[in-house]
C-alpha cells in the first residue's frame, strides 16, 4: 500500500512535524471524513442539515411544483424522505 502524503492530514496535540516519504502532512483541527466532520459534532450537524436541504430543494421542480402528481403522493415522499 502506498500513502500519499498530500492527501494526508493529522489531527494531534504534538507539535512534531510528521513526514511521508519526506512529504510534510498537513495538521488541522477538524477535518471531513467518510461524510462526517471529525472530530466537531456540531460542524457535522450542521454540515449535515445543509447537505439535506440542498437536496430537498432539488426536488422542488421535479416534485412539488409538479400538479399532475397527487398531494397524498407528495405528503407519503415527504414523509419518507423526513
């Protein structure tokens, strides 16, 4: 396995610098990981809700601005996607 260390960052009290394949690796304080921000839950809430909101106003012409689709259809897709 191969490590790149430009894709790389470390999040540690020290203040050692830490080298790959003598590439320095980036410290930070948080970072975005499988979709998640680490370590900060609230960064990741709200990262979270955006994301969401995003996506839920995608469907906004496809979906509920739409007349031929029935309103007991939008409300069971509302509360699926809810």
């Amino acid at each position: 396995m191969k490590i790149n260390g430009a894709k790389c960052k470390i999040i540690s009290p020290s203040e050692d610098k830490i080298l790959i394949d003598g590439q320095g690796v980036e410290s930070v304080s948080e970072f975005v990981f499988l979709g998640s921000v680490v370590p900060s839950t609230s960064a990741d809430v709200k990262r979270r809700i955006a994301l969401a909101s995003q996506a839920f106003g995608r469907l906004k012409a496809a979906i509920w601005d739409r007349k031929d689709i029935r309103s007991a259809l939008k409300e069971r897709l509302y509360n699926a996607l809810i």
